[in-house]
C-alpha cells in the first residue's frame, strides 16, 4: 500500500486486516471511476507516519480522506486533528475486541468540538457509504460524477422493483 500522486482519496487503514472490509470503499470509487489509493499508518504503532500522511495529503492532490479503524479507533481523530480535509471514519469490528465494533464507533464518532470526523457505519456498510459518501462531496464541483451518483441510485431503486416482481 502506498501514496499514488493522482489520487483524490485516500483510504487509510490502521492494520492490514482491515483491507478486507476496506476493499468495500476501494470498489465503490473504482466503480465511479474516482482515483484512490490504499494507505496503512497505526496511530498508535507508527505516529510519526501518521502525522507526515496528514501533513502533506492536501498538497498531493487528495481532497478527502476515508479512515477505517477497530479497537480504540483514534487514527480517524488524529488525521482529523492535522489536516483541514474532510475525514470519513469506519469503525472495524476487531477480531480482537469483544465489543464487536462498537468501541470503535464510540472512539471515532466522540470527536471534541473543532475536530470533525463524519462517521459511518460499523464495517462493511460502512466502508461503501463513507465511499458514497466520498463521492457526493466530489460531485459538489463535478457534473459527470453528479450524473453518475444520479443513475447509481436509480438503479437501486429499479433494483427494488425489480425484486418486487419476483
């Protein structure tokens, strides 16, 4: 995993056993053609890493940021704390946590006033709709991208029906 200069996502991850459930968000911006790129720093076991990621994501080009975490969760924060860049947190059910995620949605979502973290669902829904999510802020300034988030959700609404008929 590493920084690719074209990306304007960046999906960064504390363990590479979160690649799994983050692979969720890579597929939905794959989907709507946004580039991306993986990246891995542990708040905790590589801080420094951390913050140099944080210090220069907005001068590489990356407009915003998709963190998934489990356990304690802080890596969403502290990026959140050095950058001025919008931050999308995932809580992670650890494998390691008896609380099954929920530690982690307490530990992203409980950010002190002045440091914004949106936070999503816990897992899988999660990493797509911090992706999603992702994508209708970049269609703020982006028409094709706007048309292309309007004809995802019709699909899914013709999906439904769809599903109806059945």
């Amino acid at each position: 995993m590493e920084e690719k200069r074209e990306a304007l996502v960046s999906i960064v991850m504390g363990s590479d056993s979160d690649l799994p459930v983050m692979k969720e968000a890579a597929s939905i911006l794959t989907e709507f053609q946004v580039p991306h790129e993986l990246f891995l720093t542990s708040a905790h076991r590589s801080p420094e890493r951390t913050s140099l990621f944080a210090g220069k994501a907005a001068g590489r080009g990356i407009k915003i940021i998709i963190v998934g975490a489990g356990m304690a969760a802080h890596l969403a924060g502290v990026i959140a704390s050095q950058t001025s860049l919008p931050v999308i947190g995932v809580p992670l059910d650890s494998s390691a946590s008896s609380l099954h995620g929920f530690d982690a949605l307490l530990s992203t979502m409980q950010m002190p006033g002045g440091v914004p973290v949106a936070t999503m669902a816990i897992g899988k829904a999660g990493a797509k709709n911090a992706a999603l999510m992702a994508v209708r802020i970049l269609a703020l300034d982006d028409e094709g991208l706007r048309r292309k988030l309007d004809g995802y959700t019709r699909n899914m609404a013709e999906n439904i029906e769809k599903q109806q008929k059945l």
